[in-house]
C-alpha cells in the first residue's frame, strides 16, 4: 500500500500545554457564566462565612461550578470534582482550583436560599440586556424524581399490618422478660429483652408518624376532590336548568374520606409522594415542579415545587413568585389541569388575564375554528367554564393559548432531555425546591446565552 498515513503521537500529546484562552473560544458557555457571575452581588453569600476558620474557596468559583455544571448535565458533587480536572469549561469556571465532592455539597446545601435571590438577580440582567421583556406567560408542571428508593416505602394497609405485629412482639417479649425473671425460662446468650423492646418501639414510633402523614394528606386529598365534586355537580344543574330535563350522563361518584390502603409513605424522603408517570402507566416517588415562562424570550420567569399529585393548586404559588422588579404579565396560558374557578378569580385579581383550557384538546378540529369563525358571545348567566370556553376560541385566545405548547413545554423538554436532569440530589421540600430554583437558573444561563449571542 502507498498510501501514507500521519500517526498520532500519544506521548507528546499528554505532554502538549493547554491555553484555555485558545481553547475557550469568546462566546463559550463557561465564559458567559463568568461574567455573569461577576455582575452579581454575593454580599449575602460571603455574609454566611465565618469570620474566622483556613483559606474558602471563593464563591465566585463554587457558583461557577454548579452554573455551569447544572447548565451542562453535571449533578453529582463527585462528577463536578473530578470535572474540574478533566473538562475545560469547569477548569475554567472554577478558576483552576480543585474543591473536593464534600466541599461542593456543602456549598450547595448551605447556601440554597440566597439561590432564589441569584435567580432574581440574573432575570433583571437579562431585562437589562434588553433580552427579556414583560408579556404573556405559559405555565406548565412536571414530575422530577425524588431521590427516594421505592424499596423504603410502605402502603397504609401495610403499615397497619406492620404496627399490629411489633406490637404484639413487644407483648411477647415483655412476657419473656418477665418469664425469665422469675427463672422460668432462660433466654439465649447474648438475647438482651429490653434492647429487642426499644428496636421495636423506635420502629413503632416511626410508623406513628407515617401514619399521621398519611392521614393528613388524606384530609387534603378528599377537601380538593370534594370541591371539585361539587363545582361538577352545579355545573350539572345549571345545565339541566337551562335545558329545563334532567342530565341524561352518568352521575360523578361523591369522593370518599379517610385513606386508603394503597397510599404510601416512602422513609428515605418522607416529603416525597407516589404519583404517576407521565411517560408510561407506572407509579414513582416524586416532586411536582412548576415553570411559568415568559413567551418571548422562553426564560423561566418563576418557579414553585410541591407534593401535590396534580397541578390545581400550583398556579396560585408559582404566579405568586413572579419578581415584581420585572413587572406584571399581561396573560398566561395554562392547561386544563389547572383550570378552577379560584385560579381564573385569583390571576384576575393580580391583573393578569387567564387562559386556562376547560378540557382536553379535540384531536379533530370543529369546521368552525378550522374556517377561523368566531365564537357567540356567552349567555350572562353562562358558567366560568363556558366563558373561558368562548374566550379561547376567540382569535387573541386561540393566539396565546396555542404558544403554550411551543414555549413551556419545550423549555421542560430541554431540562429533562438536554440537560438531563431527571432526579433530584437532595431530599425535603425546601431543600428540593432551592435545587429547582438552581436547575432553572441554570437553564435561564443557557437561554441568555443563546439570545444575549444573536
């Protein structure tokens, strides 16, 4: 064969020195997260050192490492470490120091809540920019792993099965005790009674409070369900009012109290709850996560986390964490999950116009909004759902409603699939909720970089 080939040299390249000057070209990631970061104020953050103690890494670096990690797919504390020896982006946010996976975790869970701040401070950077600008809104939840094994997770029929046994244990071995006292029986070498009897009482203890919880959430549960039975079933008589017969379709089924034997309690992060897929018929141990996004720019504009299995209740908490140094929406586009007479009373009365879809979308599009004919006005004595019906059918709603689809859930795409991030790395409500508000941030970082180029 004549043909010649140029070998690599593997030698010479371990031993070849990296400018990440040449490297990093000017509109890199990691360079725009720097200097983001220095137009930030972290007197908060370095308020929460201690006077006294060895050498810190400076926040400025530690920021730099989860920004850029948590924009790039690097969760873990342990990846990030060994990142900072091996990815150049990371070398380079982390000004060319090392913490080590404890230092990284700790910063991260110590300083969760000034993230919220931070989240703040970037979105008025943008709005400086010129990047970001006030308008409608789309709001959309998901469901993000908890970082819960469903291994440690016990049903309520289970519990009480579970209880009914220690307790009746505990009575045996008091009786054992009390049999080996009196020289009766004697117990085998190394048995201590008192020991196995406060093992199964600390395990009694922990399925009190299991079972509280359960219960609690059931008093929640049925309160939502019996709201929503009873706003169908006035929608069902003014129906039949109106049309002077009686409904012809199937009563709903008043919701029952109490709980139920196939709710469960996970004991690695009880905050966490069982809810269902949105991907396949399964069940797993999650968090409810909300993104109101500003339809424009497609930045985040606020976020809130909760253990709701549905999204009802959500509007109200997300809407409320609106930074009101950005200014007020106009409208906000939602879908059906969210729809409620309180949410339609309660955006209204911030100001902000609701468009809130009353059901599923129809696969199979009426002629009529096909020939872009415009709805009736509704009747005045019309229920908020018929309203908000003719409302979305009207060409301005028709416009804002149909960006929803390509504004918030693409923005819940891209954190799930391009950034990967599909479970959390901390457990508890608050602690969860600081580690959306920084996934969110990180996902703004990406997005500013993107406009703040073009």
């Amino acid at each position: 064969m004549t043909r010649k080939f140029r070998k690599p040299d593997y030698e010479a390249t371990l031993k070849a020195p990296i400018v990440l000057e040449d490297a990093l070209p000017a509109n890199h990631l990691a360079r725009f997260v720097v200097d983001i970061i220095s137009q930030l104020d972290l007197n908060k953050i370095y308020a929460g050192y201690a006077e006294q103690g060895g050498e810190a890494i400076a926040p400025e670096a530690m920021l730099g490492l989860l920004f850029f990690g948590y924009s790039t797919g690097l969760f873990s504390s342990r990846k990030l470490e060994k990142a900072t020896y091996e990815n150049l982006g990371v070398r380079y946010v982390a000004g060319g120091l090392h913490p080590d996976h404890d230092t990284i975790a700790n910063f991260r869970k110590t300083f969760l809540p000034e993230l919220q701040g931070l989240f703040v401070q970037i979105l008025l950077l943008a709005k400086m920019a010129g990047v970001l600008k006030m308008g409608n809104l789309s709001l959309d939840g998901s469901k993000i792993h908890a970082d819960a094994s469903k291994s440690h997770a016990v049903s309520y029929k289970r519990l009480l099965e579970i209880e009914a046994q220690l307790k009746e244990e505990v009575a045996e071995l008091f009786e054992l005790g009390e049999q080996a006292d009196q020289g009766e029986i004697q117990l085998p070498k190394g048995f201590a009674v008192q020991d196995e009897v406060m093992l199964r009482q600390k395990r009694l203890l922990k399925l009190a409070e299991a079972k509280a919880v359960l219960e609690q959430r059931a008093q929640e549960r049925y309160a939502s369900e019996k709201e929503e039975y009873d706003n169908k079933m006035r929608e069902r008589a003014v129906k039949a009012q109106k049309r002077k017969r009686k409904h012809s379709g199937k009563t709903p089924k008043p919701p029952e109290a109490g709980v139920r034997d196939k709710d469960q309690y996970n004991f690695t992060d009880p905050q966490s709850r069982i809810m269902k897929n949105s991907t396949n018929d399964g069940f797993d141990q999650h968090y409810n996560v909300q993104a109101a996004v500003e339809q424009d720019s497609m930045l985040i504009v606020a976020t809130s986390l909760s253990n709701h299995p549905n999204d009802k209740q959500e509007a109200e908490p997300t809407l409320r964490a609106l930074p009101a140094e950005l200014g007020k929406p106009n409208a906000a586009a939602l879908d059906n999950g969210f729809f409620s007479e309180a949410n339609l009373t309660f955006m209204e009365g911030l100001g902000i116009e609701p468009y809130i879809a009353t059901g599923r979308e129809a696969h199979h599009k009426d002629l009529s909004v096909l020939l872009g004919k415009l709805p009736e006005a509704p009747a005045p004595d019309a229920s908020p759902k018929e309203k908000m019906a003719c409302k979305l059918a009207t060409e301005i709603g028709r416009a804002i409603y149909r960006l929803r689809k390509c504004t918030v859930e693409p923005v819940i795409g891209i954190i799930k699939e391009i950034m990967g991030f599909r479970q959390f790395s901390l457990r508890g409500l608050k602690k969860v909720a600081g580690e959306w508000y920084l996934v969110c941030l990180a996902f703004n970082l990406k997005r500013m970089h993107v406009l703040m180029a073009g």
